[in-house]
C-alpha cells in the first residue's frame, strides 16, 4: 500500500476532526503536539539512554568546503533511537502532522502547495536558506 499524498491525508483529517475544530483548539492542539515530540527525544536521551546529545559550540570555519564544514558543524546527537523510541518519535510526529494538517484546512491552506513552494525556495536559496 503506498502512502497517502499530502491532500488525501488533510481530506481525512478534514473529515475525522470534530471535537478540536475551533482554530483556537487546533493552534493549542498543534502546540501541544510539537511540544509531545520534543519531549519524545528527550525521553530518548535521558530515560532510555539510546541515543545522547553532546552540545558544543558549533565551529564554522571560513574557506572548507560544504561537506567539510558539515562534517565539523555536527549534529551534537549520537547513536540512533531504539525501536520502542522510534515508535513513540514517530508516532508523536504523526499526531504534530495531523494538527498541522488541521490547521492548514481551517485556514484553506493545501499542504501541497506549501511543500511545493518551500522546496522551490529551499532550491533557490540553497544553502543560505535558514542561515
């Protein structure tokens, strides 16, 4: 079975979402989701311990090439979530991705057209996009 496209999935979120229908309740609900998956890795990190975050400055030197100074910049997070940590990430994300789709149909936004459009400028402007 392949996955729905992103308009199949904001329809269905369209037609299941009843009790959370105010924009107030979906901005709170979005809110509140992001925040669920926040708290999902950090779980990861310091209950069960499958992946870590070591955070340091971040160095940026000029002259290295993109992969090089990719390479130095790092992500500050090693190892790679258990099963049981993926599930729970994934499935947080999921419910962020619903309340996210609310959203964009109480304010007759289509998804498609928002990934289209930042993917276009994520093209453009490379690199230089959020930095």
């Amino acid at each position: 079975m392949s996955a729905p496209s992103l308009q199949a999935f904001q329809d269905q979120v369209s037609e299941l979402l009843l009790r959370h229908r105010s924009l107030l309740d979906v901005m709170s609900k979005n809110g509140q989701s992001s925040a669920s998956v926040n708290r999902a890795v950090v779980k990861a990190i310091t209950e069960c311990g499958c992946i870590q975050l070591h955070a340091k400055k971040q160095i940026f030197e000029p002259g290295l090439g993109l992969e090089q100074a990719k390479e130095l910049a790092g992500t500050h997070l090693e190892g790679e979530l258990c099963e049981n940590c993926r599930e729970v990430v994934a499935s947080e994300l999921g419910r962020e991705l619903f309340y996210m789709s609310a959203l964009c149909n109480l304010l007759n936004i289509n998804m498609d057209e928002v990934v289209e459009k930042e993917s276009q400028k994520c093209a453009t402007l490379g690199l230089f996009n959020f930095s």
